[in-house]
C-alpha cells in the first residue's frame, strides 16, 4: 500500500512559512468598469468546428456547474459532467431562499452597478478582489435576463413585471425571488438548459458518481478519478480542461445549513494536488437558522433572511427570564439590532446579526432550550400588514417551521440561533477562475473569489450563476484555444496509474481498519472541536488548543473507524468515511489560517482584535490580502502566498451599519 | 393523429373518455324509453316500433338503428380494449405491492375495472335476454318488447341479475363521467365541485331511472 | 420512544428483498424520521452489520432526495417528504413499516434506494425552455400576468421525489410531468414549444414503462409539495391540443 497516513503534531503544522506573494491575478488593468470587456476581448478563441474535439470535465451539477455545463455544452464543447446525487437537479443550491440580487434599479430606488460593486466590496469587509467584484456586479442583470428566458417564474407584481425586496446590509431593494425557493427555481432553470444538452448529447452525464482525485499531467489538470457510487467502480476521466463546482465545505463543522452529502473532498484533493486554498477560515455563520433540539441533531435548517425584512429580533432585557415570550411585557424586551444599529436595524449583515445574537446569549438573556435562542416576532408585522399579507410573503416559511419545530410563528415568536452556512473561503482563482494548477477551474462557493470575509444576502446565487453562464465559459475558450493539442491521456499512463491506486489504497485502508468506532462519532467530534474553537468567534489559546487536537483524532480515526461492507457496492458508510479523511486535514488549514490572521473581518471575529464597544477591529496595514496555502503534506506545515488587495473605488473603512 | 393516440396512454384515455361519453348518452335515451313502460303496453311497443322506422323515408326500414347499433359497438370495443390494454400496463408498471397495505381511494374508482368486466358480461346477456330472446326465462316474443320485459322481471335472478349491474353502473359512471371531464381537460378547481354533481346526479337518475323498470314489474305497476 | 421497525432490505438490484425487524429505543419526539433511522444505521456498525442504506440529502424538504414508504404512504403519515416527518406523528410503541418507491420504472437499487433516473429522461425528452445562455432578451420584455406567474410557480415547486409514482397503483408519472409541462406551457417564454413539449414529454414518460392515469388522486394526496390533480387534467388538455396542431400541419 502506498498510503501512509501522517500523523504530526501542531507545533510542526502551524510553523508555516511565507513564500512568493502571488503577484499577477491576470485581471486587466485600467478603468474597472471596462476590465470585463478587456479580458474578453483580449481572449483568444476556439474556432466553433474545433470546438467538439475539446473535452471539459465539469465536476458538480448546482448554480455553477449546471449553468456552466449546459452553456459550454452549447458553445460546442464535449462535457462530462458529474454529481454524487441520483439527479443534477438535487444540488444544495436548490436549497437557497431567499433571492439573487441584480443592479436591475426597476424600483428607481438609486440602485446601480458602482452601487451593488460598491455594497458588495464594503459587506466583504474589503477583503474582495475590486475587478472581480465589479465584473459580478455587472453580470448580475444579464442573469435576470437569462433565468426570465428560461422560464423561472419569478415572483411579479399584478402588472407582470418582476417584484423585488431588500436584503440584509443594503438599503435599495434588488433582490429578485420566487417566494422562499428561489435556490430551487434558478437550480430547476439551469438543470433544464443541461438536460437539453444532455439530449442533444452534448453532456455526458454521469449521476451517482463522486470524484476522488484530481489527474495532473505535466502540470496540467487533465482529468479526475471518480467512484461509481452504485458498483464501486473507480473510474477515470480524462480531458483538457477540469472544472470544480463543488460546494462550500461548511459540513468541516458537522451541524451546517449544507446537505448531508455535501463535502469538500474534490476541492480538498485538488489542493492536495497543487492547487491553493485561499482563506480557509472564513466562514459565514448565518443569524437565522433554527436552534437544534439535542445530540440527534444532524443538520441545521436555515430561515431565509429575508424574514428580517419583517421580523423583529429580540430578547429579554433580563438575563434567566424564562416567561412565555408573550408574556414579556414590550419594555422589558430588548430589539438589540435595533438598538445597537438604528440606521440597518434588523438589516445589518449576517456577520454582524450572528455576532450580536451570540453576544446576548453569552450574556444569559438567550432563549429556549439550553438558552441557544433568540426571538425572531413579527406580532407587529401581523399587525401593520395583516395575517394575509404575511403569509403571502412568508407563508411556505412558517410552515417550515412549524413543522420542524411544533411551533405556530404566527402566534408565537419564531426561536432562530446562527449556524454555519456558507464558506467564503475556497480554491484559490485568478481573474478567470483558473486555479494555480493550470486548466482546473473553480466556480461557485468552490472558489474563493468574490465575497471577501462575508458574503452578502441573495449574492452566493448571483456569483454561482455569473460564474456558470458568463465568466468560465469565456475565460475557458481562452484557456482552451492558448492549449489547442493535448495529448491523449489513456488509462494506463503512469500518472494515471499512480492516482488510481493511491485513490484504491485510501477506500481499501478505511474498510481494513475495522475498529470500533462510526465514521459519524468522528465527524460529530471534529465539527464540535471546529465550532468551539473555529466558529463565531475565535482566540489565539483555542485555536492552538484546536490545532493540537486534529491530528490526534486524525490519527484515532484511522486506528478506530469502523466501515462496514465492502468496496464493490453502493456503501454509504464509505462515501462518509472518505469525506471525512478530507475534513480532518482541511480543517487544520482552517485553524491555522484563523490563527494567522489576528485581525477581525467579516466572519472572521478574533476575539483579541477588537473595538472597545466589542465591533470587529480589522487591520488593514497588516492583513489586506488574500491567504492562498499550498499544500506540502499531510499535517506538515503549509506554505502561505500572499495576494494583496488594491483597492481603488472603493476605500476600506471601518464597516459602519449604525 | 390516430396512431399518436393509441400509442399514448394520454391518447387512449381519451378514446376511453369519448367512447364512454358516447355510451352514457345513449344510455340517457335508452332510460327515457324505458320509462314509457309506465303508460302501457301501447305507448312502449309503439316506441320499439319507431325506434326502427326513425329516418323514413331518406333511411330504410332499421337502418338507423343499425347505425345507431354499430356506433355502439364500435364505443363498446374500444373502451373495452383500451381498458384492457391500459390495465395490463398498469399492472405491469406496478409488479410489486407494499407489504403495508392501507385503503387507497374512493370505492368507485377502486371498482372501475372489475365494475366494467359486470358490466361488459351483463350487456352480453341483455342482449341475449331481450334483443335475441336466447337465454330469456319466459317465452320471448319478438316485436312485443313490453309483454318480454314483463315476463322477464316475473323471474327473481333476472331482477338480481339486472338491479346488481344498474347499481355497478352508477359508480362506473359517477367516477367515469368525472373522470372523463379530466382526461378531456375540462376539469378545472373551479368547475371541480360542479362536475363532481352532475357525475352524481347523472349516476343516481340513470340507476333510478333503469331500476324503476323492475321494481315497477315486482310491484305490479306494471303488468 | 420505542419502536418496533419493519425495513426492506435488499443487497442490490438482482438480489430478493425481504422486511427485516429492528427495534429502536431512545427516540426523542424531536427527531426527523431520518434521524431515527441514523440512530439506528450507527448501533448496526457497531454490530458489524451493513447499515440500511437509504437516499438523503438536504433534509429540509427541497431536494426531493428522499423516498420513503412509511406504514404504506409515501412520505409517511404527514404531508411532507420523508426528511421533515417528526417521530412526534408516531407514538411509543408503534410498529412502523419502512419501503422502497415500488414501480417498474423505478428499479430498487439497494435497501430503500431506487434509481429515478426515469425522471431525469422525462425532462430531457422537452421540459426545458431553449433560451442559450446569451440569448436573453431584458427580463422585462415580456410581462407576465402575476396569475400566470403564480400558476407556473405553483407547478414548478415540483421537488420530483417521486411520491407520485409510489403512490399511484398503477405506477404512473403523470403528475410529475404535468407539473413540469403547466409551468413551461403557461409562460409566455414556453410558447415556441408548447406542443412539441407535451407531446415529447407524454412520449417519453410512456416509453419508461410508467403506468397510465385512472385519475385515484393518489399522487395529489402525497405531493409533498401540494401540487393539485387538476394538474394533470391540465396537461391532458394541453396533449389534446398539441396532438389537433400536429395533425393539422
């Protein structure tokens, strides 16, 4: 076997060294509003005829990789295209609420491109790229125009045009939606463009199958290993260029709003294999999501923020009072967004609302079981709009959680707590989402790019679309045309070989353990240990105190785990297993990239950073970069590339939402 | 156009739809015939008579009603082989039954299979009964229609026999004229409400309407 | 709680299947259903026995990833997917029958897996609009009357989990077509394609070996997602139509 898990202790992992700041995100220079159009311009192109002898590997079918799939498809290319569940169309994206913002301005309400570049940047707490983020902003109208033509019925007014609402740190309303499931209807719009494709055999589908390993050949990625979820078979595929849209990796963290199967193994495996991983630790803990009821827990669900807009969020005044919410009499409650920020209330970004309901409930004043609470009412909503109005509104999601947690909110205040939710962080990307491992590209929540250290409501659906149907399939052609002859690659070239066995080795090692633990004991363990120590606020002492524990339960995993069955069937116990082998490496990057970065920004809170009302201090002089770490073993100490950040439009100052 | 539809399932539930339809209104004027046994033996065989004379002079004598006869057998056949041919796809889309077995839908639409092979075999033994007089109980006379229903209801199994299928052709139609109206595409979740009566309402007068004719032989009302 | 399971477990797709009994104690009237079978999948690799193997994603209702036949009903007791049932819908004590999707077109792959790709092919066969990425005109070119908005919504909330089909006794996926034919069919932006979709999707959904419609309502009464029976009276007419256009080009 030549698997040899290495086991290290921290000392070794966090003394990491600094090697060449990344100098050249290949973002054009001049006025930023015309960059976009430069690099299209610039890019070379592929003659349409050529086009079906290029192969593209797009691994994911959500937002990104189904949009990206069906439009490369269309252009021409050859697609192979991948997703563990038993249908693209079960992607997490299709669990997303709330909306996707566009700077459309149909509300006249001073909205505009600089006005969402500008929103975006600032919620990012300037810890985005300024060319990226314009170019997004851009796009955002262009993805209204395409997802309408598709047939995504959006919700609109009696007039029939499109309706829009406010969102959690912007003051214009560009949130377009389709009541709470808006995930689902854009996720249904690009699932029908791949599906045409995949009639047209354009895209060759292959459901029920996950990726294990990335195929580099002379420096370039050239295709993946992937598992046949059913037979076990492990495959490989080859191509010219590999696209990863694979999600967050906020299941690190066990309790998450992610699915149960979402997971960071391809992302994780292509680090593994030369690509950089930028901003591990920045997570985003969202304020709205429904406390857990105990130890059977095995994921959390998420209100959408929108209820913000009508929900008012409060807790007792008193610490330890436990009287039925309606009995508490409205001057001894306290609406503490709306004391603390009167000019966003109940609006403020997601960092800032998670960090406040944590704060009071540190403080005692939390609610429901175990204290872990906070109210979200909309009495007064009810009262200004009428029952009716409200459940129009909001309806599907008060069914949700009434039926979730036995509670009706139009009678008693919802119970809403923060949990991790979306990871901001991910594969490191230049300007045309191509990671440092030449021809693998990064889409989505997979790629670190364009939220800084928070991302703002209703924009993960906007990136994972501008990314899908307008930036990759432009700056893949270019890609594709400046490598026009790869030479093929078959199934007994050594490089290929080699990743097949190491990929064999791994499953075979974790079914030979036979010890006497559950894959699931482990992940429950690190996602406890990443939540205390690596969560909503984080200190040099925990982190450290996390750093040292990792590897212990990396190295009691592959002693005790227990998986039983074998390889050569559809084994659930496996596809765990194997995933969390990902999970309790990558979440030792994550601890370290925490604990370098003693600054507070965005998601990121360090509790030794901060104001001395207790508001994020960032320190722009010392931190205003990007971390991309590079892999150099497991549990040996990671390499940082810095990539700073200039910012010319928009000029960092300390957030303000008072 | 014909083949698009018996190759779909769609299609052939259409052709079901139509041919039932086709079937129920010639069973509304077939009970509103039945009905003049109540003035008199006159007044009915003089009724049968017309039946074959309708058309005259422009149509021989019984030819409309050998249209009217091949028309219905042509609904006949092809809401029984429609029937026939969806059931076994049916069955065959479904080989397996949980092992948890719970009551599924109304009575009505769980008999609409085995009601239409009663009703099939009742109609086989009509005719025989009162068209060509073969397995009639009594004597049959042909051309004194009143004198045969008489004799025919005088006889206990033909009133079990025939108060049993018009009681399977009220559920066949209150959940075939319903369902009819759907794979038509006439139903709607306003009109829902309305096309649920008149299915009850047209099962109810028709059962009544066909039982009427035994009950008044049984009862001697009609003699 | 304590309850007694009934599960179907089956090693894979050749293999014969057979009900298997377990009985789970500790269950909190807080957990999801799927939960309570987590707890019991971790106490059988501990034994060393293949925990049941069943499908999930999500867990919050949307994915349509789970598939369970629980006590004979799709989904179980409430209406809802699998994944947001409560064991507070069962009592202490309950013996609770679990199955597979049971329909031809729906072939068990393992335990309480099915393969549904059957869907997949029904929506390839035409529920789509082609609009190319790029092609779009400005999304407020073309208003939609807020009611045809509505409906289209209504329809394309769909999660495509299968209920339906499990809960037809003949197999049948006319409600999921249906769903997927009215919210393309409504739009204006449908329009092009209005006939050739039914058509090719009716063909399609024919040609997977689902069953035909007797109109049991069974599939409307386990939509999770409440999608109505008249649905399919709706598509039925939309067929109708097409197959008259057809006929007269």
């Amino acid at each position: 076997m030549t698997v040899h898990p290495n086991f290290s202790d921290s000392s070794r992992y966090a003394a990491y060294t600094t090697g060449e700041p990344i100098a050249d995100t290949k973002a054009p220079s001049g006025p930023v509003h015309e960059r976009w159009d430069r690099r299209r311009f610039e890019a070379k192109l592929v003659n349409p005829a050529n086009r079906r002898r290029h192969t593209v590997i797009v691994v994911g079918t959500g937002l990104a990789g189904g949009s990206a799939g069906a439009t490369l498809a269309e252009q021409g290319y050859k697609v192979i295209q991948f997703c563990y569940q038993d249908s693209p169309r079960r992607a997490h994206s299709i669990a997303a609420q709330g909306g996707i913002n566009a700077a459309k301005n149909y509300r006249n309400d001073g909205d505009s491109i600089q006005r969402l570049f500008y929103d975006t940047v600032k919620g990012g707490d300037f810890r985005a790229r300024e060319s990226n983020v314009h170019r997004l902003a851009q796009i955002s109208v262009e993805i209204i125009d395409q997802c309408v033509a598709q047939g995504v019925p959006f919700a609109r007014e009696y007039g029939g045009l499109l309706d829009t609402r406010s969102f959690g740190g912007v003051q214009v309303s560009r949130t377009f939606y389709a009541r709470g499931q808006t995930g689902q209807q854009l996720l249904l719009g690009a699932y029908q463009a791949l599906s045409r494709q995949i009639a047209a055999g354009n895209v060759e589908m292959h459901a029920r199958t996950e990726m294990l390993d990335l195929i580099v050949v002379d420096g370039r990625a050239r295709g993946i290993v992937a598992r046949d979820l059913v037979t076990g078979r492990i495959d490989t595929y080859v191509a010219d260029a590999v696209v990863l849209a694979t999600g967050g990796y906020g299941n690190v963290f066990y309790l998450s709003t992610n699915a149960m199967n979402s997971n960071a193994t391809a992302i994780w495996r292509a680090h593994r294999r030369g690509a950089y991983f930028g901003n591990p630790c920045f997570t985003q803990i969202h304020p709205t999501c429904i406390p857990r009821t105990g130890d059977h827990q095995s994921k959390l669900t998420l209100m959408s923020e929108s209820l913000r807009n009508d929900g008012r969020i409060w807790v007792p005044k008193a610490k330890g009072d436990h009287r039925p919410p309606n009995e508490i009499p409205e001057q001894e409650r306290d609406y503490y967004l709306e004391r603390l920020y009167p000019s966003f209330g109940n609006l403020v970004p997601r960092d800032i609302a998670s960090r406040a309901a944590k704060n009071v409930c540190d403080e005692g004043r939390g609610v429901g079981p175990g204290g872990q609470g906070v109210y979200l009412d909309f009495a007064d909503a009810i009262r200004r709009l009428g029952r009716k109005k409200v459940e129009e509104k909001y309806g599907n999601l008060f069914e949700m959680y009434e039926r979730i947690t036995a509670e009706n909110p139009y009678e008693v205040p919802m119970r809403i707590y923060p949990a991790v939710h979306y990871t901001m962080g991910g594969l490191w990307v230049d300007y045309d989402l191509q990671t440092t491992v030449p021809g693998l590209f990064a889409i989505g929540e997979a790629n670190f790019s364009d939220h800084g250290a928070n991302r703002l409501g209703a924009s993960a659906l906007m990136q994972g679309l501008a990314d899908g149907y307008f930036v990759l399939p432009a700056t893949l052609n270019d890609y594709l045309a400046r490598h026009p002859h790869s030479d093929a690659i078959g199934p007994d070239h050594p490089v290929v070989q080699e990743v097949v066995a190491e990929t064999e080795d791994r499953l075979n090692l974790l079914l030979a353990v036979d010890g006497d633990r559950t894959p699931d004991s482990f992940h429950r363990e690190i996602g406890e240990l990443m939540w205390e120590y690596c969560g909503m606020a984080r200190n040099e002492a925990g982190l450290r105190k996390a750093l040292e524990r990792i590897p212990q339960i990396r190295e009691e995993f592959w002693r005790r785990v227990k998986v039983p069955g074998t390889g050569e069937e559809l084994n659930q116990s496996l596809e765990k297993a194997n995933r969390i082998v990902d999970y309790l490496e990558l979440a030792e990057l994550m601890c370290l990239d925490a604990l370098h970065r003693t600054e507070s920004c965005g998601g990121h809170f360090r509790e030794e950073s901060q104001t001395p009302d207790g508001e994020a201090a960032r320190k722009d002089d010392a931190f205003s970069y990007v971390a991309a770490w590079e892999f150099t073993g497991t549990g040996s100490a990671p390499v940082l590339h810095k990539e700073d950040l200039v910012f010319e439009y928009v000029h960092p100052t300390q957030r303000s939402y008072a | 156009m014909a083949r698009t539809v018996w190759d779909s399932t769609v299609g052939k539930k259409a052709v079901m739809a139509v041919s039932g339809l086709i079937m129920l209104l010639y069973l509304i004027a077939h009970m509103i015939g039945n009905l003049k046994i109540f003035f008199g033996a006159g007044e009915f065989d003089h009724y049968a008579h017309w039946l074959r004379t309708v058309g005259e002079p422009f149509m021989h004598y019984e030819w409309t009603l050998w249209l009217i006869r091949v028309v219905l057998a042509a609904a006949v056949v092809a809401h029984a082989v429609s029937a026939y041919q969806l059931s076994r796809l049916d069955l065959r889309a479904r080989p397996r039954t949980y092992v948890h077995k719970r009551p599924r839908a109304g009575y009505a639409t769980r008999t609409m299979r085995w009601g239409g092979v009663i009703l099939g075999l009742f109609l086989v033994w009509h005719l025989l009964d009162l068209t060509a007089g073969t397995v009639h109980p009594g004597t049959f006379r042909p051309g004194h229609p009143y004198r045969n229903v008489v004799s025919d209801f005088s006889h206990w199994y033909s009133n079990v026999v025939y108060i049993a299928a018009m009681l399977a052709l009220g559920l066949h139609i209150r959940h075939g004229f319903w369902s009819a109206a759907q794979t038509l595409g006439a139903g709607s979740r306003t009109r829902d409400r309305a096309l649920k009566t008149v299915a009850n309402v047209l099962a109810l007068l028709l059962t009544a309407g066909f039982v009427a004719v035994p009950v008044g032989v049984m009862t001697g009302v009609v003699s | 709680m304590k309850l007694t399971l009934r599960v179907w477990r089956q090693k894979n797709a050749g293999a014969e299947g057979h009900m298997s009994t377990y009985e789970v104690d500790g269950i909190s009237p807080d957990m999801s259903f799927l939960e309570m079978l987590d707890t019991l999948n971790e106490r059988l690799i501990l034994q060393g026995e293949e925990p049941v193997a069943f499908d999930h994603d999500c867990r919050e209702g949307i994915c349509g990833a789970c598939s369970l036949v629980i006590n004979g009903e799709a989904h179980g007791p409430e209406r809802t997917t699998t994944c947001q049932l409560h064991m507070r819908s069962f009592e202490d004590g309950d013996v609770i029958d679990v199955e597979p999707w049971r329909a031809a077109a729906f072939p068990v792959i393992k335990d309480l897996v099915v393969d549904r790709s059957a869907f997949d092919r029904i929506i390839q066969a035409g529920g789509y609009i082609t609009a190319p990425t790029g092609s779009a005109p400005e999304a407020h070119a073309t208003p939609v009357p807020k009611a045809d908005a509505d409906y289209a919504f209504e329809h394309a909330e769909c999660i495509g989990c299968g209920a339906c089909v499990a809960a037809c006794p003949n197999g049948a996926a006319m409600l999921f077509t249906s769903a997927k034919v009215n919210h393309l069919n409504v739009l204006p932006q449908g329009a092009p394609e209005r006939e050739t979709r039914v058509l090719d999707m009716v063909a399609q959904m024919d040609a997977e070996g689902f069953g035909g419609c007797t109109l049991t309502g069974e599939c409307a009464t386990a939509c999770p997602k409440g999608i109505p029976l008249t649905s399919i009276t709706h598509m039925n007419k939309e067929w109708l139509r097409a197959t008259r256009k057809a006929a007269r080009r």
